[in-house]
C-alpha cells in the first residue's frame, strides 16, 4: 500500500521553519530552491526585494537570531497556493510574519514575505 501524499500545510511549515536557518540561508542553491523565481519581500525598512537581491543579501549575512513560531496559521488560498502566518519570538523582539508559498512539483516555493516588529519580547 503506498504511502500518503504529505501534507502540504506540514510541508510549507517545513520550508519556513528551513528558511530561518543560517545554514540554509547561506546556501545560495538551496535558497533558489525555496524561492519563487518571482519572489518578492517587503523587508523591516519598507524595501521591496526580489529575488536575487533577497538571495545575496542572505548569502552575505545568515544571521537571524535564534527565536521560535509560535501563532502558526495556515490559509489555503486557492488550489497548491498557501497563506502562512507566524509569530516569530526571539529574546529581544517578536515579529509578525507573513508569506505566500506555491506548492510545485519539486515542493514549495515562497513566493511573498513580509515581517512586521510588533513589539519587544517579555521572555
């Protein structure tokens, strides 16, 4: 009997959760894998990045600082396209993040990300 097909809410989780990683971040392939060719990010400072400009900024500095998704919301928005909603707390602040990821074939790709600081940290 053949395995069920995975889940794809887990599997753009899965690719958020991969995102936030410097390994990943750092890994110029691997992030072309994760983003959409027409990926878009409206950054902290109101910049809108594409894809490569999100790309080399990420492969020059990984960083991000170690916090946890917490508030995770999934949306479908129409057929293989998904809306993913998180809190992303760290020591020193929480971010509200938003992105929009299309499920493909070879798995799915960010297509749109936004985060938004909405406050410090009590933790």
């Amino acid at each position: 009997m053949a395995a069920p097909p995975p889940d794809p809410e887990r599997l753009v989780i899965e690719a958020e959760r991969r995102l936030l990683d410097p390994l990943v971040r750092s890994d110029v392939v691997e992030l072309s894998r994760l983003l959409a060719p027409s990926f878009r990010e409206i950054g902290r400072s109101g910049t809108v990045w594409n894809r490569d400009a999100i790309i080399a900024a990420l492969a020059a500095d990984p960083g991000v600082p170690e916090g946890r998704m917490d508030d995770i919301l999934v949306d479908v928005l129409a057929p293989q396209l998904y809306l993913l909603l998180y809190s992303y707390a760290t020591p020193s602040e929480v971010v509200r993040r938003a992105s929009v990821w299309r499920m493909t074939a070879r798995g799915p790709r960010m297509v749109f990300h936004q985060g938004t600081p909405v406050h410090e940290s009590l933790s």
